[in-house]
C-alpha cells in the first residue's frame, strides 16, 4: 500500500474527529477500566451462575457485531451481506468437524479462511461501487450464497446440519463440557476484540477513518484507498467468519436462518443500536438483542421481532448515534462545559 512520506505527516489534519471511545494513542483510562471490570465479570461468569451456552451465543453475536463495525464504524461501509461470511463459514466448520473428523482448531481455521476467501471475492466486486450501491451489490453476492447452501448436499439443505460435535482443542482439551467450551470461546472473543483496537488505533486504521471522513481527500494525499478498502473487508469478513464457526461449535448445528439476508439485518440492527463507531456499543447490542430473543421467544413468539423493532425505532429517534455512542458524547458535553 502507498503510504507516501508527505501524506502521513498531514494524516493528522485530514483526520479532525477520531472514533468515539478513542484517545489519543488509544482507549482513555475510563475505558480501560471499564473494560477489565466487563473481563472480569465474564471470568466469573459460570460461577455466579450466569447460563454458559447463553453467555456463549452472546460472545459469537458479539464478535459478529464487533466485525460488522470495523467496516462500517471505521471504514465507511455498509454491507447487506455480512451474512454470508458468517453463515457460510459456520456450514464449512461444522462439515470438516462432523464429516471428515477434523478437530475443531483446524475446522475454525477452514472457516475462517473460507470466509476471507468469499470477502476477497465480495470486496473485488463491490469497492469499485459506493453508497447504496455498494450496499445492494453485497446484498446480491450474499443471496447467491444463500443459494449455494441451500442447493449444496454438504449444508443438509433446508434441514441444515445437526449434530456436529465439538471434539477435542489441540488432542488435549475435550470441549464437550460447557464451562471449558465458554473459556475457550471467551479467550478467542477476547483475542479478536484487543485485535480490532490494535487494527483501528494503528496508523492503518487512522487511514480508514480518513477514507470514512473524507474519501476524496485520501486519495489526493496519495493513499490508495481500494486497497485499504478492500483489506478491511477481508479483515471483517475473515471475523464474521471465526464467528460463524464458533457459533457452530458452541450449538452443534448451522442452519439457513445463519446465511439468510435477515442476519445480515440483525448485525446492522445490533451495531446501530450499540453505536456504530464505538468500540463497546456493537458488544453491547448483540448483548440486546440476542438477550430480547432469549427472553422472549417463549413468551410472545413470533412478536419478539416487532418488539426489537419496536427498540430499534425508539433508539434510532432518541439515540441517533446509539447508546454507547450518546453516553460518550455526553461526557464529552461535560467536559466541554467543565
């Protein structure tokens, strides 16, 4: 990637305003703080009784929504199909454990690397467009997947696939008690979040934000931006891959509803209402909604989803830059009148 001498000495002033929840050289001491409270609370979790394979499906959706924003809070881009990594990547890991015994290290990898391989293929296609444009056009690749599962003999159709087992971590560490997996879910959830704030505080994710802020003027500067485009894509979709795998370890099955448009909705659903842009708010609205569908699926049904939309609304009216981020811009209020 060209980074010329020149435009990195004027990055600063094309890049005014950073991502909130961000300081100077990363997270402010508040933050931090926040952050290991949140770790430790999640250590302790199974102990306070906290159900393991709920708190489990929260980490996947939450890594799921933490990959969403990297490309859309940081980078600019809003994919309608960011469900097709996550979903396609889920059906290969559970194939490779279930079908050809592979141990589930390796079948994460796979997927993984499946789902880089398709955001290599959907990005190549889809910087050369922006805007809404951009948007239906990963719509439409997405649907083609969607297709492929449904048709391919190794997805089990509309039945999906059943029974995959978690098998053993490295021949040594047997998965199938809930509280090992959740440690081992919770260790991978907590590599990939440090990771995303090492990729965003970085000088390349300073480029992202430039080219969110103001494309244009990235390009005058000498950046070339379909590159850094297109690597944060793969970088999105290669984590929305790693957690459709490990939604797939954790409950055993990948069905359609994982490579459906409508997860692709929810994604978007769970970081708008978190905060796009924010580090903690995409966590956060996964940790919504799927606690919403947890505790009222029983209850009303089908009316769950008219009842999120139904936040949703109310949050988009009253929150426009969502609750982590509106909590941050009013501390940033105070501070100012301070």
């Amino acid at each position: 990637m060209s980074t010329p001498s020149s435009a990195a000495a004027t990055l600063p002033a094309a890049t005014p305003t950073s991502a909130p929840g961000t300081a100077a050289g990363g997270l402010g001491k508040a933050a931090r703080l926040t952050y290991l409270a949140l770790l430790a609370l999640a250590l302790v979790a199974p102990v306070i009784g906290l159900y393991p394979v709920f708190v489990m499906k929260l980490l996947c959706f939450a890594l799921f929504a933490a990959a969403f924003n990297l490309l859309l809070g940081f980078t600019g881009l809003l994919s309608f199909g960011h469900a097709a990594f996550f979903g396609f990547a889920a059906y290969v890991t559970g194939w490779f454990i279930k079908a050809q015994g592979w141990s589930p290290e390796l079948a994460l990898v796979a997927g993984t690397v499946v789902a880089a391989g398709l955001g290599l293929i959907f990005g190549l296609v889809a910087i050369r467009r922006q805007g809404i444009y951009f948007a239906m056009i990963t719509l439409a690749l997405a649907q083609m997947v969607f297709f492929i599962c449904l048709q391919a003999p190794f997805t089990g159709g509309e039945d999906g696939l059943q029974g995959v087992p978690r098998g053993v971590l490295f021949g040594l560490l047997p998965l199938g008690s809930d509280t090992v997996m959740y440690y081992v879910v919770l260790a991978i959830f907590v590599a990939c979040f440090v990771g995303i704030l090492r990729i965003v505080t970085s000088p390349f994710g300073q480029v992202l934000k430039m080219i969110r802020e103001n494309e244009p003027r990235a390009v005058s500067l000498g950046y070339e931006v379909d590159r850094y485009k297109l690597l944060a894509f793969v970088l999105s979709a290669s984590l929305a891959g790693l957690a459709g795998g490990l939604k797939t370890l954790v409950m055993g099955f990948a069905t359609l509803s994982d490579v459906h448009w409508s997860m692709s909705g929810e994604v978007i659903l769970m970081s708008l209402l978190g905060g796009v842009g924010t580090f903690f708010g995409p966590v956060l609205g996964a940790g919504i909604v799927i606690g919403l569908q947890n505790l009222l699926a029983d209850k009303v049904g089908a009316w769950v989803t008219v009842i999120i939309g139904a936040i949703f609304v109310v949050c988009v009216l009253a929150f426009r830059k969502g609750i982590v981020g509106e909590l941050l811009a009013w501390r940033e209020r105070r501070r100012a009148r301070a």
